[in-house]
C-alpha cells in the first residue's frame, strides 16, 4: 500500500517513461483525483512543463469548474521548466533549484505527484530520485517492451535492461546513498486488449521475467478508450464520471474503462479513505 513517507515528508509518485503517448498524464491525473476524493491534500508537479500535458487538464478542470458551477478537487499545482543556461553546471542548478522550491511549497500535502519529460534529461532524473513510488506506463508491444529491456530476435528472451531500466537502477542507487526508502516500482500494461492473445502471453512472460530482473512490480493499465480523449476538454476522469451531471452519457465501454481505473489504483496500493472522509460518507 502506498503510505505517507514520515511525519516531515509527502510521499511521491512520480509517473516516468521515456516514450511518448504512453499515458503519463492521464494516469496522474486518476491518481491525483482518486487521493483527493479519498480527503487528502495532493500536489502536482510538472517537470514536462514545456509539453504541459498535467498542466493543461488541470487547467482545463479548473475551467470546467468555473463554467459549471460543479465543485471539483483539485491540486496544489506547480510547473518546473527546463532552464535556458548556455553552461550545463548552471542549467542543472537552476533546474535543481526550481524542482526544491516546487516541493518546498508542497510540503504540507500528503502526496505529491510527479509528471516526468517524455526523454532523458536531467529534470527527467531529479524527478526519479524523488520517486517513493515510479509508475512506468507501458503500451503493450515488442515495439516499447525496448523502453525497458532488450530482447533477442526471436522476442522469447530478455538480453538486458535498457538506458531507461539502467537510469532508475542509478536514481535508485542516489536514493540508497541519502539513505532514503527504496523506489516502488510499478509497470502498468495499457491497451491489452488491441492485441492477439499469443502476443499477450508471450509479452507477460517477458515481462515477469524483467520484473524479477530488476525490480519492478506488474500492473493492470488502461484500454485505448476513446473516453480519455473526450474528457480531456473538461479536465475530468472517469471518477467523476455521474449520470447527468457531465454531459457525457454513460455506456458499457466507460463502465468497462472506470473498471480499469479502480483495478489499476487497487495494484498501486492506494491509501484508504481519510478518517474524516469515511466519517462523512457513513
């Protein structure tokens, strides 16, 4: 289960993946929205400023909000960009400094969640040493199974772990040296159903194999649902999704979809309800 990290420290989830449209934000704004509905105070950070993908459904719940009048939980927000220094020495520092303020002025939140760049780069890496919890989304394919391990040309055997599986191997070393916990790794397997069954298992296996390897723990993931596109507009999740009250009608593929959210947040290990929020819903 994740669990607060200590009375003086917010525990971080930061969600990490070097390729593109693998569901980063969409995943972090389900996470962020599911511990506030569960009566916690939540931060957000995007290190992808530039990208901004966090920063626009946030904004874009907040607009929603104001035009509808409906009360929706939202987070503290912060945006970290990348710095414009020339010298690398003051382009880290820079950087490093804007992602310690960001925390400082989160550090009244029981969580904080973190959207990482869609690259390496150093802000990608401070992200990662920060991480309690990494959620890694993975489109389920030979083609990104390469983000975290190279296979032979059979697709039957794992030859070694990728740059990215290395880079958290070294975020997790750095963590080791401050003497922090250890980093939870959890890899989220999305859009399981747009491929044949023999490719399903033979990716699983892989997979559990990567797992014990270096260190990661498997997770269901989302189906590519068109729901996600149409709510993006609105900055709403699937948790928020009620009859009538959103303008999107309900059918069987987003029941299906908000399946998918609950079985995802039930791996991660989300925190029960806060005792005043079960008080308040008995």
């Amino acid at each position: 289960m994740i669990e607060q990290s200590g009375k003086d420290r917010p525990h971080i989830l930061v969600l990490g993946n070097e390729k593109g449209g693998s569901g980063k934000s969409t995943t972090g704004m389900h996470l962020i929205v599911a511990l506030l509905k569960r009566g916690y105070r939540v931060g957000s950070i995007d290190l992808d400023a530039r990208q901004g993908s966090l920063s626009r459904l946030i904004e874009n719940r907040t607009g929603y909000a104001e035009r509808s009048g409906r009360s929706l939980e939202l987070p503290q927000h912060r945006r970290v960009f990348r710095s414009e220094a020339e010298v690398r020495s003051a382009a880290r520092y820079e950087e490093r400094q804007a992602l310690d303020e960001a925390l400082e002025a989160l550090v009244d939140c029981h969580y904080i969640v973190i959207d990482t760049p869609g690259s390496d780069s150093y802000l990608s890496r401070l992200g990662h040493t920060c991480a309690d919890t990494l959620i890694t989304p993975l489109n389920d394919s030979f083609l990104d199974l390469d983000l975290l391990a190279r296979i032979d040309h059979e697709g039957k055997r794992v030859l070694a772990p990728s740059l990215y599986s290395q880079m958290v191997w070294e975020q997790r070393q750095q963590r080791a040296v401050a003497k922090l916990a250890p980093i939870d790794w959890v890899v989220m397997r999305n859009r399981l159903s747009h491929i044949d069954a023999r490719n399903k298992r033979e990716i699983g296996f892989l997979l559990e194999q990567l797992g014990k390897r270096i260190g990661f723990r498997l997770a269901p993931g989302f189906g590519e649902r068109v729901i996600f596109r149409e709510l993006f507009p609105k900055g709403l999740t699937l948790l928020d999704l009620r009859d009538g009250e959103t303008g999107v009608a309900l059918n069987m593929s987003h029941v299906a979809a908000r399946q998918e959210v609950r079985a995802l947040l039930q791996a991660i290990g989300l925190p029960p309800l806060r005792p005043a929020v079960a008080a308040g819903a008995s």
